[in-house]
C-alpha cells in the first residue's frame, strides 16, 4: 500500500532543480517508508532503473564498486547484472540502505561528475563511526529527512479532512464542544497508531490495537537489533527504553546517569550521538538565553529526549507487558488514561515540530526566591521573534510559566500558545488551542 508522502513532493524538486549536480540521500529512521518513496519515485519520474539494496546486494553487484575509474564499463556490467537498461539522463540508479556499503556512497562523487544518471541513496545510522570511517563524503550529496507519517499524511492516508483543520485554525475562533470532541478524537487515533507506515496500514486496513501494536513492537524490536550492533552492552536500548519514564518524572532535563543506573563515562556519553544519529529520538535542547537566539545558546549538556514516533512511545510506555491490550487503546481513545500522562502529549507536540524541520528547544529559569522552576515546554522561531508552547493534557489548569516569560520577554516574544483538548479561546495575549491545530503554527 501506498501513500502519499511530502518527502516524494520534495524529491521533485530536486530532480527538477539540483539533480544534475547532486546525488539525493533520503535520511531517517528503520521503517519509516525511505526505500519506499524512493522506489515509487523512480518507477514514475524515470523512464528506467536500477534499485541496488545493499542488505541483499550479490558479490558481484558489489565487485562493480571495486574500479569506479572506468565509469564506462561500470555502467556495461551493472546493465549486464541486473538485466536493466539505462537511458542517459531519463535514468536513475538507486543505493538502498548505502550505510552497509560506504563504498558506493564514495562513489557519490565520481558518479554525479560523471553526469549521465542521477543518484537517490537511501540510509538509516547514517552518521554511526563505523559507517563514515575511511571514506570520503560527498559533497555532492543533498539530504531529504523522512519522518514518521505526520498528521497530514496520517489524515489522506484514513480519509479525514485535513484542510477543514487548515480552516479551523486560520479562523481562530472556537468550534464547539462537539466538533472539538470529533476533532480531538481523530487526533488521539494518530498518537495511539502512530505514523510508522506499517502501523497506518495496519490501521486502514482495519486490524484491532492489538495487532497494530504488534506491528509496533516489531519496530522497537529491530531499533534494540541496530543498537545492539553499534553497542552489544544493550546501553543504547536503555538510554531509548529510559525516555517514557524520564519524561513522566518531569525532571529539568534528560539523565544519562538515571537511565544507565550509574555515573557515565565519556565513552558512554558517546553512546548518545549514535541514539540521536539512528534517528529515533528527537533531542529538544534547554535554551538558556532565548531573546538572543535559541541556536545559538542552546546548552548541548541540558536536553530532554522524546521519540520520534508518538506511536511507538505508546506502546514503549507499555512494553513491559506481553502485548498492550485493545482496553488500553480504547481508554486513551477515550481520554480515559491517568490525567498525568501530559508527557505523551508533548512527544506528539514534538513531532509535529520536528516534521517541519524544526530544531527542538524548550527554555527554565529559577524562580525567584525558590529551588523550584519555571519552564517553557517548547520554543520556536517566528521571524526574528519567538513564540512560546505550552502542553496541556487535558485541563488548562494553572499556567504561571508562561505568563511569566511573557512578562520576561516580552519584547522578543510573537505568540504565546498552549495547547490541550480544549476549544480555542484568546486570554490576555494568550492563544489556547486545541492540539490538532498545533501542525499550523
């Protein structure tokens, strides 16, 4: 089953305007539909090619890679192996999974001089050491991150109305308790399925939680199997497994130390990059002086970690147990889970941020006069300003930590926002929002 993705969308562009002088590397985590995209692509943008999967590739697809100087005879043999004939420039030849084979992404290079084909890699551990080592990088070489399915995607692929959403939002006004309810359903539905292209079909084709959580675990199961490879001593899978927990405990920021049970060392420190480079988990950094710039004095030792997947954080959140039953599903469906789960809420705000191709940051400061904090969950740039995010789980509750940044920054700050299950309302410079509309902001 296919379904439409925004990263094809972006592939176009590409082939239009930058593919005759850069080869394409579509970035991101196991299972997230790379290989995919790119082979729809391919099969309707071109009129031929040749797709090389470096989990399965022959000893003798691989030999090819072995005299890349002779370009000529490298293109005779691989035509010859595959029984693919290539047109000059109506061709494209595609590198699946390029991160088992360094090689041919060395090859990048000399192949796009070259001229005559164009070059779409796929890869996830793109970064790992092990991956890089010995090699030289392309610079010919332009990146396209693939996401999990974000709520748009999510909403053609099961037929909800995303552009009525669109309109919702650009009226900013409220809708009513019911609609509101349908709308907040819907949403729910996305967290609980997730946006794994396997979970979503699993979800259209009308399979119960049950099996979509399966499905789901599958997913967890093969990140454990790539983290094991990089670390057999299981670390990487306790700094991922540890995520849900910390998030519950609201600390400041994420503990290495908390979810490996001792002090860390720098070669474990070291362990966290490979977590951030198997694309995963999304790092959502303290920014300590937000009306400077939040690139710019973002504190590299004070993050906080979500999952890149909303999905698969529900179903981490219950992996203790043999399957995470249908009630399960039904009760948050329902909104009937404990109140205090607002931390699952912020994975999915984190999400749909990230899916922009946003940098994560969220701000704290001391109050004064206290050991305790305020904090801001989540801060993006608008222009040169800033906006600040707060989520709700379900009630508005108190919200002393954002009035007091506005207080604070008032002179860099656009909007203020805080997002819950609630109806839009506009409160003393404040916009609250239900969280479906957070993908407009």
């Amino acid at each position: 089953m296919y379904f439409k993705r925004k990263a094809y969308d972006k592939l176009i562009d590409w082939k239009s305007n930058y593919a005759d002088n850069y080869a394409v590397l579509l970035e991101g985590a196991r299972r997230v539909g790379k290989s995919t995209i790119a082979k729809l692509f391919a099969e309707n943008e071109y009129k031929s090619y040749i797709l090389i999967d470096f989990s399965i590739a022959s000893a003798d697809i691989l030999s090819c890679f072995d005299d890349i100087n002779n370009l000529d005879m490298f293109f005779l043999r691989l035509q010859a192996i595959t029984g693919i004939n290539l047109y000059e420039h109506e061709s494209v030849i595609i590198f699946d999974e390029v991160q088992l084979f360094p090689k041919a992404r060395q090859a990048i290079k000399h192949l796009v001089k070259d001229g005559r084909y164009h070059y779409i890699e796929t890869g996830s551990l793109i970064s790992i050491k092990k991956n890089v080592k010995d090699i030289l990088i392309p610079s010919e070489e332009m990146k396209i991150e693939v996401y999990p399915m974000d709520y748009e995607e999510f909403c053609n692929a099961t037929g909800n109305n995303y552009n009525l959403i669109k309109q919702l939002f650009d009226m900013k006004r409220a809708i009513g308790q019911e609609v509101n309810r349908k709308l907040m359903r819907d949403i729910r539905i996305y967290m609980a399925v997730g946006g794994m292209p396997q979970a979503v079909e699993a979800y259209v084709n009308g399979n119960n939680f049950s099996t979509i959580d399966n499905v789901k675990r599958q997913i967890i199961h093969l990140y454990e199997e790539d983290f094991k490879k990089i670390d057999p001593s299981g670390k990487i899978s306790a700094l991922y497994h540890s995520i849900p927990a910390q998030l519950a405990k609201d600390q400041k920021k994420y503990r290495m130390s908390t979810a490996l049970k001792k002090r860390t060392t720098i070669k474990e420190e070291e362990l966290l990059f490979d977590l951030f480079d198997s694309k995963t988990v999304l790092p959502c950094y303290n920014s300590t002086d937000p009306k400077v710039s939040l690139t710019s004095t973002k504190d590299l030792n004070s993050y906080k970690l979500y999952l890149s997947d909303t999905g698969l954080f529900v179903t981490l959140m219950f992996i203790d147990r043999p399957i995470t039953e249908n009630e399960i599903y039904a009760k948050l469906l329902s909104d009937k889970l404990p109140a205090n789960l607002g931390y699952l809420y912020e994975n999915l705000m984190a999400q749909l941020l990230a899916s922009k191709d946003r940098e994560l940051y969220y701000h704290t400061w001391q109050k004064e006069n206290s050991t305790h904090y305020y904090e801001i969950d989540f801060l993006i740039s608008e222009g040169s300003k800033i906006s600040a995010i707060e989520v709700k789980s379900s009630g508005l509750g108190k919200h002393d930590s954002i009035c007091e940044f506005e207080k604070k920054y008032s002179k860099h700050i656009k909007n203020c926002y805080i997002f819950s299950q609630k109806d839009y309302k506009q409160e003393n410079g404040i916009q609250f929002m239900p969280i479906y509309l957070a993908p407009f902001i």
